[in-house]
C-alpha cells in the first residue's frame, strides 16, 4: 500500500511560473486536503474536498487552485507562482465518517520560488 | 480563522525525563488528536481523543481531551532519542468532514 503519494518531492520555480502538485491515495478516502507548512506557522489549509466532486477553500486559499480528478486523485496548482508560496506542502486524506479527523499525510512536497 | 495555541514551542531535555505539552482554544472542539512530524516525513497521527475527559494511552505518550472541551495535553513518559520531532495538536469543530484546525507545534529535542 503506497497510501497516500505526492509527486513532485522537490521543484524549484522562477516568480510567473505556473505548476500542478499532484496527490493520489489509494486507501479509498472520501475526504482530501492540502496543507502549507512554513517555519513556526504549523499546517494551515489550503483547500480541501470533502467528497469526490466538491472543492472547498480552506485558510489561505489566494493564488492556488485545485481539482478534484476522481476520488483517488486531487491536485494544487500555481498558477503564477510569487516567492510567498515558498514552502512545505502536503496533501493528507481521510475517510471522513467516524474518525474524520484522522488524516493520513503524505510526505510533502517542497516547492521553492526564486 | 480558528486557532489552537501550543505551548511550548520547543523543548530541550534529558533523555530518561518525561514530556508535556499543551493545546488551549477560545473554542469548544469535537475532537482533539496529536500528530508527530519526524523531519522530511509528513505528520503521523498519535492518539485521538473524542470525548470530554477523555484519557488516552499510547505506549508511552499519554493524551487528555479536556473537560471544558477547550484544551488538551499530551505528556511523554521517559523520553528516548527517537521522541526527537514536531508534535503538532489538531481540533475538529464538528463531527464530520469539517477540516483540522492545527497548533504551530512543539519541537521537541532530546539529549542522550
């Protein structure tokens, strides 16, 4: 079980650059986020799918998008990329009854824009 | 938006002594659980706590939903080298599908 998978581990862009971060699971969660993580700021959301066909904004959604593909896959993408979205991100799923909030993360990708 | 305030942000110990660590909230929680982040790994879901009172082992990281339902702790007992990461605490609002409202962390670092 590969669980959850992120792809690319590591990108570098240049400011105006665009990109897509991909994330597939494949323990049948409902649910699906995306999270940043940047020094002394702990994980703050992105967005987040609460079931395959719905997308909703999480904390700090400004200047990313996502897609939910199927109910395995759900991307980020930049658009333009600014410096400020220099960071650790992870996409983390759950199965959103019962134990909703135990999220199962992958192990980040770490995006730096020049 | 919701925040967890976690305290402290980082801790330097013996290795032998025992670890705690809190979570408070101007908001009442559903759920709290603890994630430890070991470096370049993604968190990992310690213990999760669902009712108020609630005290919950695991080996030897302990965890308590607290009675107001706005706070919780988790303590480590006899810490080892391997307790070495980031423990992060999380809070649901409401059952469900709402998402995870998460702490900065603790960062936590042991001397052997």
């Amino acid at each position: 079980n590969a669980g959850v998978t992120q792809t690319p581990k590591f990108q570098v862009l240049k400011t105006g650059q665009s990109m897509t971060l991909q994330c597939a699971q494949d323990m049948n969660h409902n649910s699906m986020y995306w999270y940043r993580q940047d020094p002394g700021m702990g994980l703050r959301l992105i967005y987040y799918s609460a079931s395959e066909g719905t997308t909703d904004k999480g904390e700090v959604p400004n200047g990313y998008n996502v897609s939910r593909l199927n109910k395995r896959e759900f991307s980020l993408r930049l658009e333009s990329a600014a410096p400020s979205q220099t960071s650790v991100y992870f996409c983390a799923g759950s199965s959103g009854t019962g134990g909703a909030g135990e999220l199962f993360f992958g192990e980040g990708s770490r995006l730096t824009v020049l | 938006g919701q925040q967890l305030n976690q305290s402290p942000q980082s801790m330097f110990i013996q290795e032998g002594e025992d670890v705690s660590m809190n979570c408070t909230s101007s908001s009442i929680f559903n759920t709290w659980l603890w994630y430890k982040q070991e470096p370049g790994e993604g968190p990992v879901l310690l213990i999760a706590l669902y009712k108020a009172g609630e005290l919950t082992s695991n080996g030897r990281l302990t965890a308590q939903f607290g009675i107001t339902r706005k706070d919780s702790f988790l303590n480590i007992s006899a810490s080892i080298p391997s307790d070495v990461g980031i423990y992060f605490c999380a809070g649901q609002l409401k059952p469900g599908n709402t998402p995870l409202v998460f702490g900065k962390g603790t960062r936590l670092s042991v001397i052997a």
